[in-house]
C-alpha cells in the first residue's frame, strides 16, 4: 500500500473538500435567514469554521474511503460527501414551499461560486507563480477544489429528497405532488446509495463536469 501517496491526495483533497461541504451548508442558512428563518444563524452554523458543519460519515468517512480507493486503484479521485444539514424550520417563511426551494437551491449555486474561484486561482497559479513543489500542491489543490465543487452542484441538484434537488422540485410542483415526495423522503438516503452502488449517476454527473470543465477553458 502506498502510504505517501495516500497522505498526499488526502493533503491536497481536504481542504477543498471542508470548504466545499462547509459553504454549501452556510448558503443554506444565510438564505434561510435573509427568508425569515433565523434558526441556523441562532444556533451558530452561519460560521465558516468546519468544525461546526462536519459529519463524521458524510464528511469524513465516506470522501476518505473513496480517496484511497481511488489512489490504490491508481485512477483520479472522484469524491462526493455532505456535512450535517444546516437546521430550517419552514414555518417561519411567509412562503414555506416556494422558500425553501430558494434554501435549497442556494448550496449547490455557492458550489459553483467556489469553483469559479478555485478556476481564479489556478489561473493565477499557473501564470504568476513560478514552478515549485509549492505550486503543485497548490494547483492540484485548485484543480481539486474545481471538481468537487462541480460534482456537489450536478449531485445535490438531482431531483431525490433529501437533495436538494429534491425540494427545489418540491417548491415547484402542485402540493399533491409535494406531499408524494416528502412521504418518499425518508428512504430517499437508501434510494441515493443503492443508485450510486449501480452506477446511475455517472453517465448524469460525467457530462455536467464536462461542460463547465469546457465553460471554464480547462479542455
């Protein structure tokens, strides 16, 4: 097992990775507060500090396990995760449908936001910063930051509850249809994981990475 190389994509993924989950959170609960809802801000996860958004599984275990799959199967990384879910009581929207579809569609677009920064930052690096071990860590980190970012958005914004997705449909269709999708809800976690286990989302995910990957000029 190679242990360095192991060390180093989680080096350069983790930071990405923290600050893609954690702002994807903090949209979520900056949005929710500007609609009325001042629940995430009263219990602190208006913060930028990771610590306060981590879930062990979704931000830890799973991006870890499928980091060194990937890197002893000698292919890229292609990683996904969450945080724990910034807390939204709907009841305190004038809107409660409508507005929650804006919550939820608040985190996939600050992941687009981070990745056009991340793009920035490559930029630069590429251009201004001379060729060093330092500016190849930091250029794997951006190219890093690009992907995840880009994955959270095309996944988070598939039309599943509990994804996002899921409740921007929510706020979008007749409340009959509402109803449906929140009976399925609570199986929508089972539902995800027996979907990716079969490999449904890739043929989904590939070509939306591609296409911002074209947007941003990187191919």
């Amino acid at each position: 097992m190679d242990i360095d190389k192991i060390i180093y994509n989680i080096a350069v993924w983790a930071i990405p990775v923290l600050f893609a989950i954690t702002l994807h959170e903090v949209a979520h609960g900056w949005v929710a507060n500007k609609l009325g809802d001042g629940t995430a801000r009263m219990l602190g996860r208006l913060s930028l500090n990771p610590i306060k958004h981590i879930d062990p599984v979704g931000t830890i275990l799973i991006p870890i396990v499928l980091l060194v799959t990937a890197t002893l199967a000698g292919v890229s990384p292609f990683l996904f995760g969450w945080a724990k879910p910034v807390p939204v009581n709907t009841r305190n929207f004038k809107k409660p449908r409508q507005s929650m579809a804006i919550v939820a569609v608040a985190g996939p677009i600050a992941n687009i936001i981070m990745a056009t920064m991340w793009v920035a930052l490559l930029y630069i690096l590429s251009l201004f910063m001379a060729d060093s071990s330092v500016r190849e860590v930091l250029i794997k980190m951006a190219s890093a930051g690009i992907l995840i970012n880009i994955l959270l958005f095309a996944f988070n914004l598939i039309p599943i509850p509990p994804l996002d997705g899921g409740r921007v449909l929510s706020g979008l269709v007749p409340p009959t249809v509402s109803d449906i999708l929140d009976r399925i809800e609570p199986y929508g976690f089972f539902i995800i994981i027996g979907l990716v286990y079969m490999g449904f989302f890739q043929p989904i995910l590939i070509p939306i990475v591609e296409t911002f990957y074209r947007l941003f000029g990187l191919i």
